[in-house]
C-alpha cells in the first residue's frame, strides 16, 4: 500500500442496496473485485458494523438487505476514482438485476 | 442464525467423493432428498438452478470454502447440509484455489433475509481459522454437527 494516511483526504458517499436480495454473494464478489482494483483503502458500513470493501468475507458479514443505507469511505492515492467506480456499481445494481430476472430460480 | 438451526444433520457429507463442482453439487443435493429435506421429484430442478446460479460468478469466495446455493419453492425454511473433501474440488473459486468445505443452502424465495443472515453466520464462523482447521479434521457427520454447534455456541478458540 503505497498512500500515506496524514496526507490523504478521506472521501465519502452514502450509497443504497438496491438489490432485490440485499448484498448477498454476487454482488459482495463483484463489489470486493472491483475495489481490489485501486490501491486506495475502501470501508464500506452498515451501521456499526465496518468492512473492507476488498473482502468478500467482510461484506458479507454486513448482512445488509434490500434497501440497506450504507456509508463508502474511500482513501488513498485513487480515491476519488474508486468512489466514483463504487458508487456507480450500487447504483447500477452491480448489473444483478439483469441475470437475476432472467434466472429466476437461480438468484443471486 | 445459527449454524444448526438450517444444517441438517442427516445429510452432511463427511467424506465427499466429488470431484468435479457439478459432481460436488449433485452428491449434496442427493444428500438432502435423501434425509428428506427436499423430494426426488425436485432434486433435478434444485441441481440445475444451483449450477445456473455457478455459471453466474463462483461461489467459491476463497480459503478452500464454497457456498454452492438457490431459491427454490419447493423448500419451507432455509436448509442447508455441509460436505468436505479431502483431496479439493475445483470450483472456479476467486482465489484459484480448490474447495475442501462447502454449504450448500436451498431457500425459499419468499425469505431472503434468512437467506443473508445464513450467507452471515457462515461468513463469520469460517473466517475462524480454528473452526476450519477443526471442520477439516471431522470424520463423522455427528463430529460436523457437534462442532457446529460449539461455533453457534462461541466454544471455539
């Protein structure tokens, strides 16, 4: 990890489950994906409970629902860029809604 | 949610002879008909909407463990058996590596916050190196079972 932490700025967005399901497995595997992808530190919260949105393990440990308001906390060197990239993916649904409705009793 | 109140007993599989993810998938949901958790009529129909839901994303979310799942209409309440295989399936997982510990879950589509709250207990009791190492060594179904419920209970290093 290359970012130095007195020097950044920490960078956050309220972002919401949309998933039909809440943040099961798909969307925790995509999510920790992308954010393996930028070098910057990314916290995603539920309440009290706290995950390193890298983490599949840790994000399902959210258990958040559909609907869930949860808190992205990015910082380091690309951090406004992960915030963008993340935020987008929640807004996009991570684009489950698409392969979920076409396999109906598959989910998730 | 704890761990016993969706594992059946009757049908974990300690020794699983698998070795393909299918194979893995078919030994546990026969598992499940056969302790009555599900029919035959709809062991076929909860197989290929488990390995539909696979060609989606691996459930294999790393550190040999697999969480193989669906919805299916067929089921009441949220069940789930557990299987372990000695030498490792290759499930596609995000590490590469092979599965040594899978949970399969069948629920019922009308209850998808049971289906997270389980996603969330087993989450949390695998990232347990103690509970895995010790899931691992059991030998029996009722070795599985009783180590299960001392995670449920936090009796666990």
């Amino acid at each position: 990890m290359s970012w130095i932490m007195a020097e950044s700025q920490v960078y956050r967005r309220r972002v919401i489950v949309k998933a039909e399901h809440g943040l099961h497995i798909r969307p925790c595997t995509l999510l920790a994906q992308a954010a393996t992808k930028f070098d910057s530190r990314i916290r995603l919260g539920n309440g009290a409970k706290q995950a390193n949105a890298k983490s599949v393990w840790d994000l399902l440990e959210l258990a958040a629902g559909p609907g869930a308001e949860l808190d992205l906390e990015v910082d380091g060197p690309d951090a406004p860029d992960a915030l963008e990239h993340l935020a987008a993916l929640f807004d996009s649904d991570f684009g489950v809604s698409a392969s979920v409705s076409t396999t109906p009793s598959g989910d998730s | 949610m704890k761990l016993c109140e969706f594992v059946a007993a009757e049908a974990v599989i300690p020794d699983l002879q698998a070795d393909s993810k299918e194979a893995a998938i078919r030994a546990m949901v026969a598992s499940l008909a056969k302790a009555g958790c599900i029919t035959p009529q709809d062991e076929e129909g909860i197989v290929s909407a488990i390995l539909k839901r696979e060609e989606l994303g691996s459930t294999g979310i790393g550190n040999g463990v697999a969480v193989p799942h669906t919805k299916h209409p067929s089921v009441e309440k949220l069940i789930a058996t557990v299987a372990l295989s000695r030498h490792g399936v290759d499930f596609a997982s995000l590490d590469g590596e092979p599965v040594y510990i899978l949970f399969l879950l069948v629920s019922p589509p009308s209850r998808p916050g049971d289906h997270l709250r389980a996603l969330e207990s087993i989450s949390r009791h695998l990232r347990n190196q103690s509970f895995c190492k010790f899931l691992r060594q059991s030998t029996t179904a009722a070795a599985v079972m009783e180590l299960l419920k001392e995670a449920d209970n936090n009796e666990l290093p």
